[in-house]
C-alpha cells in the first residue's frame, strides 16, 4: 500500500507541473525592464529598390561653343576651288586607241586554220601567204622524166598534214581583210615558211630567208622537186558488175490514171 501511494503521489505530482508549464504567460518570463520590439512585416526581407544613377558624360559639351555661328544669306561668298595638291588628281581626257602598226602586230592566232594550198592559210577571215616562199597552187603539174604528176595536190596535202588544224600564229592586223596577207607564220617555235622549203613543199622566194634551204631541198629531191608518187602497189578498182538501174522518171500516177508499176517487179497478173 505505501508502494502504491508514493507511485501515485508522483504521477499527481508530474501531471501537475505540466499543466503549470502549459499556463505559463510568455510575457512573464520576459525582462520587464526591456523594451519589446515592434514586428517586422513578412516583405521586410525583399531588398528596397536602388535609387536611380545620374547618367554620367565623358566630358560636358557647351552648345554654343560646338554648333556654328548662324550666319545670313548675304554674308555668304562663292570661292574658286583649290588647285590640286599635285598632277596625279587631274582627270585628263581619255586617250585614243592606239593603231597598231606592222611593227606592232606581235602574232594573231589563227584557230581551225584551212590549207587552201601548199603555202596559203585561210582561217576567221584572213587569207595569209607565207612569207617567203612561192605557194605551190593546188592544181600545179610537175614534170619528172617526161611524165606529169599533180604536185601541187600533192603539196597541199602535205601541208594540211602538217597543220591538223592547230593554231596558227601570224603577224597580221586585228581585224582580217578580203586581200590576201603575206606575214610570217609559226605554230609554238616551228617556222611555216621554213618547214614548206626545206621538205621541198614550196619553193623560196628571191631574196627571201629560205634559198639555202630550197637549195637543200632541190639536192635531196625532196618534195614538188622529187620524183612522182608511184602509185604501182596500189590495188587496182574493182570492175563493174553491171550497168546501174535507171530509175523512172516519175512515180507519179500516169495519164489513164493508173499508178506506173516499179521497174523491177513483174506486172500483176490478170
């Protein structure tokens, strides 16, 4: 029994002071000699605002300094201009075309060029002869032992050979012309006039670069001064199988109406 009575003198106890606690005024326990805050509100901790900064300039401008004085109509006087610092700014007239001269035509191009004889170019409107040399014609005959041979045709073919239809260098005009030219020609470093003589594709002119070379070539017998093409291994043409059918002079319908029959069928049978 006394057990049970100090056990429950104690849970009395307990319970009690936990009511007390419960009832304890907060400003009780307070220093009544201090001053108590007042409350701050819930915004109080969003920073205020900064206050706007004056613009700032690099240096002040006076106005009526900078800006020009305002002056009249009347006040105002037109000047000659300046002369120029130097020659170079003067825009001098244009100057014409130069005219080329002879001397000065230092090789036209001649694309697709057409041998129309051994000697004789013609190409983009120009009609050169090779200077220093005689063309060969192309219908010229030579002799050789009595006998005629078609040297020139000979010749020509030679030089369209030679040509193959590169591009041709010669001192002629800018612009072509109906006359013939006589000028130099070459293709890369080879002399035209040089290559027609010495194989004997051309005679030189008197007086003319090539002489020696006509000379040269006439001894080796080279060319239009040679002997004339034998043409013995040659296959000889083939004979004529019959004559060729002649075909009717017209296909049109004949006078009575009916229609001309081919020549080398039969006629229909009745």
């Amino acid at each position: 029994m006394a057990a049970l009575v100090v056990a429950g003198g104690r849970a009395i106890k307990g319970h009690d002071s936990t009511i007390a606690v419960d009832r304890i005024d907060p400003d009780a326990l307070a220093d009544p000699g201090a001053e108590t805050p007042p409350e701050e509100p819930a915004t109080s901790a969003i920073p205020a605002p900064a206050a706007p900064q004056p613009a700032v300039h690099s240096r002040a401008i006076d106005p009526e300094t900078v800006a020009p004085p305002e002056l009249s109509d009347q006040e105002l006087e037109r000047v000659e201009p300046r002369a120029p610092l130097s020659d170079l700014a003067l825009a001098g007239p244009p100057k014409p075309p130069k005219t080329k001269m002879p001397g000065d035509w230092n090789g036209t191009k001649l694309f697709q060029p057409v041998a129309a004889a051994a000697g004789l170019i013609e190409s983009k409107g120009y009609a050169v002869a090779v200077s220093g040399v005689d063309v060969v014609k192309a219908d010229e005959t030579c002799g050789d032992e009595g006998k005629s041979w078609a040297c020139g045709a000979r010749a020509r073919t030679a030089f369209r050979a030679f040509l193959r239809g590169r591009a041709v260098a010669c001192t002629v005009p800018p612009e072509g012309d109906r006359d013939t030219i006589s000028a130099e020609c070459h293709i890369g470093n080879q002399d035209i006039g040089q290559w027609l003589v010495e194989n004997g594709w051309a005679r030189a002119a008197q007086g003319g670069p090539y002489v020696e070379a006509e000379n040269k070539a006439r001894a080796a017998r080279k060319g239009i001064f040679g002997p004339a093409p034998k043409l013995d291994g040659l296959p000889a043409l083939p004979a004529a199988s019959g004559p060729a059918p002649e075909a009717p002079d017209s296909i049109l319908p004949a006078e009575g109406g009916d229609v001309t029959p081919p020549t080398d069928q039969p006629a229909p049978a009745q």
